[in-house]
C-alpha cells in the first residue's frame, strides 16, 4: 500500500509504512481514531468478504475522516490479514487463508501459484515429473513468463518444484532433502511404512501383472525413490492342520507400530476380502497413531468411515470411481451412435451384478437414449463362468472334436457350419441376446470377459468393430496384446498421490471425507466405431447359418 507522501499539518513526518498502528500509543482505556476507523470498517466488511473496497479517498470522505487516518486504519486491518492490496486493482477483503476472498482479485502470480499447486495436490502434475515448458504454461495460462517465473520460485521455497538446468520439476531437489526433513529419518533405521494384506496368497495374486499391480508397483517405487521402506502385515493367516484362515488380532499391528517408533509413516490397507467388521476395526485403530492411514479400497465397495468419524484429518479412502467409468463408457458409445448395447451376466463374480446396475443407472440418465440389454446367465463353457479352462481352450478343443486336427490357427475365421454351430449351442448366452436386442455394441464387465468374447466372436467370423464395438474395464496389462478398448482406473496417478501422503512432501487433495476417486480414461485400440449393420451380425451368430466366405486379416481380426 503507497505511504501518503508529505508531513503533516505540525511538522511531524507521517508514521512508516512496515510499522503497525499500536493502541498502546493512546491513553489508557481509550482507543485511537485510526483504530476505531478500522473497527467500523470492519464491521461493515464482514459479510461481504472477498469483495472490493472504495479508494482511501472515498473512504475517509464516506467516514468523515483524513486521508491519514483512513490510510492508517486500512494498514491495521492490512496487518491482521483482513484486506489485501492488489496492484493495478486496489483493495480487497481477504478470505480465510490471507488471499483475496474472490478469485477475480488475485493477483497473475497468486492465481497462476494456486492453479499448479492445485495440479500438484490433484496428481497431474506427478513427483520427479516435468513440468510443460515455460513458454507453453504461460502462453496456456495467459501470463508473462515473468510472472509465471515469480509462481514459481514461490513454489520452489515450498519444495513443491525444483529446478533442472532449464526444466522445472514436481517435488523437491534431490528428493533424499525433503525426506530428511519430513519423515525425520532415526538412526534405527530407514521410515517405514505398514501394508496391510489380506494373507499371503492375496498379495502374491496382487504382484502378479494385474489391474492391482498398477497400484502397487508405482507405489513402492515411489516409496523406494525417497529412501522409504515397506512392510507387509497380513491381516490372517492359513492354518494347513484344517485348511482355513485365522485372523490376526490387531494387537499384533499396533505392537509392530510401536516396536517401529518415530520409523513409522503410515499404513496403507490394501483389501482383497470382504471383512469389513475387522476392516473398520482396524482402520480405527490405526488412526489414532496420529499417523496417515490409506484404504485402498480398489473394488469401490464403498466406506462408512470418514474423517468426521475418526477423528481423523490423515484418513484417506483412494478407490476406482466405478460410476464415472460407467458414465465414461456408455459415453462414447452414444458418442459414436449407438442405442443398444449388450451385457452378458455371470453369477460367479459377485460384483457383476453391482456393475452391471451402474451401468443401466448411467444410460437411464436423462437424455441419453441408449438400452441396455442383459443376458441370462454365462454358461460353464465360458472361463469366466466357472469352467476349468477359458473359451480359447474352448473353441480349440471343439476344432479338434470336429476332425480338423491341431492346426487351429485362431486368427482367422472356421469356415465350417459345424463348428460354428457348436460354438453357438454350448455358448448360446451371448448370441442370444446379440441377436433378439439388435445391440450395436458390447460392454463385458472385465478384461477377462472381454478376451474370451472376443475369442469366440472371431472364431465365428464377426470382426470388431465392423460388426460389433467392444468395450470392457480394467485394462489389464495383458489387454494391450488384443485390440479392444477398456477403461483404465487411473490406479498409476492414485499410487503415486498415496506414496506422497506417507511422505509429506507434496499437498494432497481429498473431500471432507478424505475420498479421493481415480480418473477413468477410455483405452480405444480399436473396437469402437459407428454401429455396424444388425443384419450382419445376426446372420454370422445364427444356428446353421451358411459357411463364412473369405478369411478375416492376419491382425486379430480387426476391420
């Protein structure tokens, strides 16, 4: 705020700028004019915060007192971080956190600061990652880069950005400093931090190249870039004398947190079994350790907890945000023009009939005319069904029953009716409801599904996304060798905010709650187009249906 130039009336220079406005300077039991200024001004600001003030000439005119008075009346509620100067614009109230309440008030820096700090706390803007260059950050935000460089050195003393010879990037340079500072490293040992797992045999399935590795992977690596260690802690155990599973009791946690010490960051609560009982128990438990605990809840299955009821501000709930996925996929499906889609049902996968209820919740929205029609049941030939084997082995065995031998070439079409009209009889569900609906499109429930779909659509001939669109959710590692899109959870981006919470170095953002969802992204490699004709597609799904003619191409059947 601009001193008032000058010296007053009686030759005493006016008061600094930097010095504040003390009551001790008046009379005991009396308050200064400056003082008593600001306290009406006060009181006529408070319900109106975040808004623009008069200049301090219409001020002093509107309260009957001298430009210095006012001035310094302004300065006092300046110094309590109640109003704020913005140059160029004048004087606003702040909000609760010092910045101007309204967004149009702050200043270039302040609102391009806020903007890639939020980025950091959301996860776009990842840890050891660059940023975009400086040319384009300013040019996309509308600032100079002058003003861009001043956010971010702002940033840097945060240890939010550092510095790579011409690139700014996320987190803290090097690392290992700020892990000094916010994990407090002992002498006993490296910080340590608590997975807890359902049992031994969940955890190795989880390390297999799934849609869960996607999340543990990037996790611990993260961990382990910052000098941070992991522990496993299972949750039960197997008993082989009977062959069942015995649970921990959480005495055991809490006396491995306290034999840990100042070594201890946290617990992440990796969950593949439903025990939602001995899951609130823990969880509770564990929050009181005054430390971050991180429920992985990757099936969406949905928490009770929430910070207001633990008491806790370090409790947070990463999960797949399944309504939006389905949102997501039924989307681009109206996107591209279709009105019916089919979903096959499975009694096996209890989450089947969550997802599928989604899904029909998600095209019934208002304005998006789109059916969804379900099947009965999947029958045992199908993998995913219960059968021993999936619907490759399928089909290839059924190829060598009929009399073809073992050259079963699975990519391309059989060009024979007994074939197909046995793959169309054991495996009736799906082309039932392919055939009497008139779907355009396919939604299977899972990377799973939609491989073995795919096998035995190609088997008979039908081609994607010619005949038929497929989409599917998870997007498994091993669904990058077939050509169907999926929904990917965002489990890469969740991982890398999770192993931050442990180490303290980068703001994250979560609700009230502390549920923080993923962000689905739609993995197109091909299987969806414009609805093909219905004709076609009956006519290859038909029992004795007429010999296909011609070959499908060498590339897995894709149009």
């Amino acid at each position: 705020m601009a001193k008032p130039g000058g010296a007053s009336r009686h030759g005493a220079k006016p008061q600094p700028t930097g010095a504040r406005h003390p009551r001790a300077s008046c009379p005991a039991g009396k308050t200064s004019l400056p003082q008593s200024v600001a306290e009406k001004l006060l009181d006529s600001i408070r319900a109106d915060r975040g808004q623009c003030l008069p200049s301090i000439i219409d001020l002093a005119e509107q309260y009957g007192v001298s430009y210095l008075t006012m001035w310094k009346a302004v300065r006092i509620l300046a110094d309590q971080g109640l109003v704020r100067t913005v140059r160029g614009r004048g004087i606003a109230t702040t909000g609760p956190d010092g910045a101007p309440g309204n967004p149009a008030w702050q200043s270039s820096t302040d609102r391009i600061h806020d903007t890639i700090r939020g980025r950091i706390a959301d996860g776009k803007y990842q840890s050891g990652k660059p940023l975009p260059k400086t040319e384009a950050l300013a040019a996309s935000e509308g600032v100079s880069r002058v003003t861009l460089s001043r956010a971010l050195k702002r940033l840097e003393k945060d240890h939010l950005v550092h510095r790579v010879r011409a690139r700014w990037h996320t987190g803290a340079n090097p690392p290992s400093a700020i892990v000094s500072q916010s994990v407090h490293l002992s002498s006993d040992g490296p910080p340590v931090v608590l997975v807890l797992i359902s049992d031994q045999a969940s955890w190795m399935e989880a390390l297999r190249p799934s849609f869960i590795f996607r999340f543990m992977g990037p996790f611990s690596d993260e961990l382990f870039s910052h000098g941070v260690h992991l522990q496993l802690k299972p949750r039960r155990t197997y008993m082989p004398h009977n062959a069942t599973y015995a649970r921990v009791p959480f005495e055991e946690v809490a006396s491995t947190v306290r034999g840990l010490g100042a070594r201890y960051r946290g617990a992440l609560i990796q969950c593949t079994t439903p025990d939602s009982e001995q899951l609130d128990e823990w969880i509770t438990s564990l929050a009181r350790f005054n430390r971050p605990v991180v429920y992985f809840d990757y099936a969406d299955r949905g928490s009770h907890l929430t910070r207001t009821s633990l008491s806790s501000k370090n409790y947070f709930r990463l999960f797949q945000d399944e309504a939006a996925a389905c949102e997501l996929a039924v989307d681009e499906l109206l996107r591209r023009g279709h009105r019916t889609v089919a979903v096959q049902r499975t009694a096996r996968f209890e989450w089947g009939a969550r997802r599928i209820e989604r899904i029909e919740q998600a095209a019934s929205r208002a304005g998006r005319p789109l059916r969804v029609v379900v099947s009965g049941d999947a029958e045992p030939e199908w993998g995913y069904a219960g059968g021993h084997n999936d619907m490759h082995h399928f089909t290839t065995t059924v190829y060598r029953q009929i009399g073809f031998g073992s050259d079963y070439d699975d990519r391309e079409p059989v060009a024979d009716t007994r074939f197909r009209n046995h793959l169309l009889s054991r495996a009736a569900s799906l082309a039932e409801v392919l055939t009497s609906s008139g779907s355009t499109a396919l939604l299977s429930l899972n990377d799973h599904m939609s491989r073995e779909q795919y096998f035995w659509l190609k088997a008979l001939g039908a081609a994607l996304p010619r005949h038929l669109s497929l989409v599917s959710f998870d997007n498994t590692p091993e669904s990058a060798l077939f050509p169907f899109a999926s929904i990917d959870w965002g489990f890469g981006r969740l991982a890398c905010l999770a192993a931050h919470i442990m180490i303290g170095d980068l703001p994250v953002r979560a609700d009230r709650n502390g549920f923080l969802p993923g962000t689905c992204t739609l993995i197109d490699r091909g299987s969806v187009g414009t609805p093909g004709r219905v004709s076609d597609l009956a006519r290859l799904l038909r029992l004795d249906a007429v010999e296909v003619k011609g070959r499908v191409p060498a590339r897995m059947g894709v149009a």
